[in-house]
C-alpha cells in the first residue's frame, strides 16, 4: 500500500497547513506532520496536489485572506499580517497578481473571485480506489432525518458541464476551481451545491450535472464569465440528511443516504416526487453534518 501511505502523508501535511495558515509553516513542520524527509515531503506534495507546499499555502492563505477582506470590515495591513505576510505591499502584489484586483478595491466591492478551495486528496483517492478495496458496510440501519422545506423564486448562477452525471466526471471537464468562485460570491443565499438538473432546466448539448449558488431573485451582480444566471421558481424540497461518519468514507455515507432515498415513499406523509419542478442538489460531503442532499417534491391533493 506504499500509494496510499503516500497519500496519507500529502493529507497529514494538509490538514496540518489548514490548522496552521494563520502560522507560520516551514518544510521541516510539514516533513514531521508527515513522517518523511523534507525532500520526500515535498515531491509527494506536488505529485499529488499540483503545487508546490508553499505555492499551496500562499494561494491558500490568499483565498482565506479573501473571504475575510469580504465579510469582515478590517483593515488590508492586518490581513496581510494575520496571514503571515511581511508587508502591506507584499500583500497587495500577492493578492493582485492572484485575484487580478487590489485587495483594497476588493473589500470595497466584492466580486466573485476564483478561490483555492483544495480537496483532501485520501477522500478523492479512496474514491477511485473503491473498485479495487472491498468496502465494509456498516450492518445496522442507519438513521436518516427528514424534512421538507420551502424555497421562494430565486436565481442560480451556475456552470454546466458536457456530459457530466456526478461531481467527479464535472471535475473532469471543468476543473476543480469552479467551487471556490461560487464560494467567494457574496449575495450567495446559501453555500455552493452540486446538482441535477430536469430536462427543463437544460441547455441543448450540456450535461445533467452541475455545480452553482442560489441567489436573491433581483440579484443584479456579476456572472463570471462562462456561467449563468437562471431563475428557480419557488418549490418544495424534501431534505434528506444522514449521520455524522469519518470523513474518509465520505463515498460509504453518499451510498447509504442514496439507498434510503431510492426506497422512500414520500406519499406515506402526503407528498409526491417533482423532479421537473427544479434540481435535485447535494452539499458538499462534510463528515461533521453527514451527508445532505435535497429532491423536489410536490404536497398531494387531500
């Protein structure tokens, strides 16, 4: 299992970095978060991120520098220094050079931005891996909490893929940076989702998947370039959420809210299926809340 030693060594030295980016991080603490040699440390992190570690941290402290720059009313220069850079105007030629804007013109007006928004790699390698690893299913039920909801009209903005029918082959054809920019939009009325979309929310030639934001129905902001911005009618959700698991199973707890989903008879609390109403839509996998995901349903007729 030497690729998956290594890949848990990349994921140490992650999780190391997001408990330690307002830090700061040498190659020798990322070397003893991992177990190996500061030169062995470095090649598994770039052969298994795409960065280099302090390429990795840098963009990653940018994008976290950001987010606070548009929620929080603080000045650049203590930014810059909570995110361990030297000077206002090393910050400034950073961030511009990162995002394309001044971080002051930034936090004046907020614009929708390409963050760096990393997966951990074990959760996308132990996905690939699951053909060839048998996976031990837990014997006893698990519980699964249910509600409906109300969502009024509003907007999405979104990016469609090709052909993509999940979140991995989306990845495949529209990279993984797509997340991060529905992240940084600031009217967003809730966080990013991963859908399905019904034939009539298609465009001819693009994929049933796709990843967007729901915004205010007046929202007026920009659409980065290469998405767009369509309007939901106001509907019924049916919400489905499963328990707390390791993050590391993530692809085990999608299985078995799925198996709930696939057997439960809505009608039996006076509700039918409404797929064509809007999509169907998945958060993103975080073992603290379990896994959550949503389908339109309409009330019946009593």
């Amino acid at each position: 299992m030497e690729k998956l030693s290594g890949v848990e060594a990349v994921q140490r030295m992650q999780d190391f970095i997001e408990r330690n980016i307002q830090n700061p991080i040498t190659l020798r603490d990322l070397s003893q978060a991992a177990g190996y040699s500061p030169f062995h440390c470095a090649r598994l992190f770039k052969e298994h991120t795409g960065k280099a570690p302090f390429d990795y941290i840098r963009t990653l402290r940018l994008s976290h520098a950001a987010l606070k720059l548009r929620d929080e009313k603080v000045r650049v220069i203590d930014v810059a220094f909570d995110f361990v850079f030297d000077s206002h105007e090393g910050f400034t030629r950073a961030f511009s050079k990162e995002f394309g804007v001044t971080p002051h013109k930034y936090s004046k007006s907020p614009t929708p931005l390409y963050l760096f928004m990393p997966n951990p790699v074990r959760d996308r390698y132990l996905y690939f891996l699951k053909g060839e690893r048998k996976v031990e299913r837990k014997p006893e039920s698990q519980s699964v909490f249910v509600q409906v909801i109300e969502r009024p009209e509003r907007k999405l903005i979104l990016k469609r893929g090709v052909k993509a029918a999940d979140y991995f082959e989306y990845v495949e054809e529209t990279g993984c940076d797509v997340w991060g920019l529905l992240y940084s939009i600031k009217e967003a009325l809730y966080e990013p989702i991963g859908m399905w979309l019904p034939d009539a929310f298609r465009a001819p030639g693009t994929s049933v998947y796709a990843q967007g934001v729901e915004v205010p129905a007046d929202y007026s902001g920009v659409v980065p370039e290469g998405f767009e911005l369509i309007t939901l009618p106001a509907c019924k959700l049916m919400v489905f959420q499963g328990q707390p698991f390791e993050d590391e199973h993530f692809d085990e707890a999608i299985a078995d809210l799925w198996e709930v989903m696939n057997t439960y008879k809505p009608e039996l609390y006076g509700f039918e299926w409404a797929d064509e109403d809007a999509p169907r839509f998945q958060m993103e996998p975080q073992g603290y809340r379990g896994y959550i995901e949503a389908r339109p349903v309409r009330q019946l007729n009593t």
